[in-house]
C-alpha cells in the first residue's frame, strides 16, 4: 500500500519513481471502495443543504468504477496494470476533492466574489477543469512512465489518449448522482438526458414515433372522462362529497401511489366513496384512466359541477406531483405542462362550485392558498410558495407531505386542522434530522367550510370508536 502512495504523490507532483513496488488485486479492490465512498461523500457535499437519496445512483457509482477499470487497463502492461490502476485512483480522488473543495469552499469564504459574473461564469467552470485535467494527465504520465520506461512525449500520449478515453465512456453510459439537491434537473444528469432534452425543447416531442401515440391518447380522453364522471354514485338530499384525485408526474410512481394512498384516507373520514374522479399520468394507466392535462382539469371540474348540488356539496380537489414557482407540474407523453392556482381557481369559480378543500402535495404549492383561499374553502399544501417539500424519491410511497398527513395524522376521530397541525410538526422533525430546508406546509381553514364539515368528522369518530 505504502508503495503505491508513495508512487501517487510523486507523479501528483510530477516526477517519476525508480523500480516503484508493484500492489496487489486487494489494494487495487481497497482503493476502488475508498473511490466510490468519496465520489458519494463529494455528491451528498454537493447536494446540500437540500438533498434526497437516489438509490439508481449506487449502480451509476459501481458501473462507472468498473468501467474505468476496464478502459484503462487496455492503456497499461499486464504486469504493472494493477499499480497502475491504484495509482490513477488515486490521483482521480485528488483532483476531485481539490476542485470540489474549489467549487464548493470558495463561495463559503467570499460570497460576494461568489456570485460574481467571474466566479459564476461557465468559463470559469471550464478553466477549473482544465487545470485539473492537464494536471491529471501530466501525473498519469509519470506513473506510466515509472512503471514502464519510456520517452516522457509517448507517456504523455498515452495517458492523453486514456483521458479522452474515460471521457468517451463518462459520455456513453447514462449516469446520476447518488445525492441530488432538491432543485436536481434530470435533464442534465449524464450526456443522454441532455440530448433528449434538447431535442425535446427543439421539436415538442421526445425522440420515436411518439406523434400517433399522442395523437390516439388525446383523442381517447373524452371517452375515459365520460367513463370516471358515469362511475360516481347518485346523489343523496343530504349534503355529498365529491373528490378530484389528479397525480401529474408520469415517471415517478410514488404519486400515483400517494394518490391511492391520500384518497383513502379522506375516505375514512368523509363519505367520498364513490364519488371519486382520478386524472393521472402513469404508463399503467394511460388506457383505463384520463390523463391530468389543464383541459381535462377543467372538463373534470364541468362535468363534476353538472352532478353536485354547487351550493350544498363539497368537492375535495387533491393533487400531488412536482411542483414550479408557478405551478403544478404535469408530466405526459410528448409535453411538459402545468396547471397554475389561476387555472385552478377560474375552473372552480367559474362552476360556481361553492364548498372546496383544495389539498396541494408539491413544491412551492403555498402559490395556491391566495387565489384560493375564502370562507367557504379549505386549502391545505406541503410547501409554502417560496420552497420545496421532500420525499419524492422513486422507491417511496409517499412524500414527506403525504406520508405525515394522510398516513400519520387523518384518522377517524380527527379532522382536517388537527391532522394538518400534527403533520407540520412530523415534518419539521423530519426535516430538521435530514438538514432540510423548512418546506413550512400552508393552511386555510375557512370557517364556514370547517363548520359544515364537522358533522361529517364527528361520525367518522363515532363509527370508528
């Protein structure tokens, strides 16, 4: 081991090592493991003081590993190739934590010169990496060349031609990180993604046929709305119940599960069985359920507002997906779309659909509570307007949000207020144990909706004692 460390941080500062000690297949597997845990340590630094856990992301660490081990071991002889390899690691792992301590400690020591133009220009990005990389390659070189004797303008060219190398195969083999800050684009995840973004933006729709697919999904949806709205149950004198389920992000099934998940709860604590309308973007669901677009938002709510009594029923609107500064997002094949609080608001207004409970799982979703919020409406989110909520991670399923609120708080023998404040506080300590940002989930209780509700929440617990 001491051979190898010796031989890295004489080529860090680029001179050669006489008859260097050769290492052995443990070291090289030790050094691989040590590489994998500080390119992760370096992506959590990255993703703070906001980050969630990418578990696809272990696998982009131990392929792209196993990659470079394979793509340079083509660029060095059998009998050296394991030093070689334990070196590089080495000296991969330096320059890393060199230029993320450049990227990440100078903002932290001179804020002002930090936001700059100089210190944000991508041009200063690239000086940085290609600092790194000349030094890199001129260090590779003198490993190379203590292992392997020769003319220091060939070591040079092999150990330029393995950089471009790594690179080619960085760009090939989709990736992202371990960590990702709450703000994480995939679209500039890895080489592929960006490609298909840019493609997308270029021409509206993603890579592939996808046209006549679009084409029969937007001329299916009257049909599969018109199926939703027949499946609700005939109303009663009394006052009825209604629910708007809609989960906007397609890729991700933790929405359509804290979708099911959410429903059933209200469920438990007012009369909506069946009396539910879903609109949802999942591949399971593209033929059976309408998708959850603006226009079929606002046919929902039409449609919706023909079958209640508008003055005396009560819709309960709950939608979960990703979320903007200025809107809710939704994700469907060939488009990216939102439905803003305006867009909402004017769909509920115009209706004349009096009694509302508007329940909003999403970043910055607080951008709902003012167009929104009156007496007889009760509007409840998981992020104020100016942050994000936690917890959408692909292998959940629920968020932050959804978990604490439906699964953890509304019960019988609870109602909307008590179960929102028992939330925000689980939340809270959640947040504060992950270092997150407060996401300061938002409530109105409009009080002429809270006094026709009560009813409905006091037999809940009389039938679930």
């Amino acid at each position: 081991m001491w051979g190898v460390l010796k031989l890295a941080a004489r080529a860090a500062v680029w001179r050669t090592t006489a008859e260097p000690r050769l290492a052995g297949l443990p070291i090289l597997l030790g050094i691989s493991i040590l590489t994998a845990a500080v390119r992760m340590l370096l992506q959590l630094a990255a993703a703070l003081p906001s980050h969630q856990f990418n578990p696809y992301g272990l696998n982009a660490v131990v392929a792209w590993i196993a990659l470079e081990l394979a793509v340079a071991a083509l660029f060095v002889r059998p009998g050296a190739r394991v030093t070689a390899l334990s070196a590089m690691f080495i000296l991969s792992i330096t320059a890393d934590l060199v230029t993320s301590a450049i990227r990440l400690g100078f903002p932290l020591l001179d804020p002002d010169t930090a936001e700059g133009p100089i210190w944000s220009s991508p041009i200063t990005g690239i000086m940085i990496l290609a600092v790194a990389v000349i030094w890199w390659v001129g260090a590779m070189a003198c490993v190379v060349n203590s292992l392997t004797p020769r003319s220091r303008l060939r070591a040079v060219g092999t150990v330029a031609a393995l950089w471009v190398a790594l690179f080619a195969a960085n760009a090939a083999v989709p990736h992202a990180p371990v960590f990702v800050p709450s703000d994480f684009d995939a679209r500039n995840a890895n080489w592929w993604e960006a490609a298909y973004a840019y493609y997308r933006d270029q021409h509206g729709t993603p890579a592939g046929n996808v046209q006549p697919q679009v084409a029969q999904l937007e001329k299916s949806q009257p049909g599969l709305l018109k199926a939703e709205i027949a499946r609700l149950a005939s109303r009663k004198d009394a006052t009825n119940v209604y629910a708007l389920g809609i989960a906007g992000w397609a890729e991700q099934d933790v929405f359509i599960k804290e979708l099911d998940g959410g429903l059933d709860a209200i469920a438990s604590v007012l009369p909506i069985k069946d009396r539910i309308v879903k609109l949802i973007n999942n591949r399971a669901t593209l033929d059976t359920v309408p998708l959850a677009t603006p226009a079929n938002f606002a046919a929902a709510v039409h449609a919706l507002g023909g079958v209640m009594n508008k003055e005396q029923d009560v819709l309960v609107l709950f939608m979960t997906s990703h979320g903007e500064k200025t809107g809710f997002a939704l994700q469907v094949p060939g488009r990216m779309l939102e439905l803003t609080p305006q867009q909402v608001t004017a769909a509920l207004d115009g209706e004349g659909i009096k009694n509302r409970v508007v329940i909003v799982s999403a970043c910055f979703a607080g951008i709902f509570v003012p167009p929104l919020a009156n007496d007889n409406t009760i509007v409840l989110t998981a992020a104020d307007a100016t942050h994000t909520s936690f917890g959408c991670a692909p292998e959940r399923d629920w968020t932050y949000f959804g978990d604490a609120f439906f699964r953890q708080s509304l019960h019988p023998g609870t109602d909307l207020a008590q179960a929102f404040d028992h939330a925000r506080v689980l939340i809270s300590g959640w947040e504060m144990m992950d270092r997150d940002p407060p996401s300061n989930p938002q409530g109105h209780f409009g009080p002429a909706l809270v006094d026709k509700l009560a009813p409905f929440f006091a037999a809940a617990q009389g039938a679930g004692q």
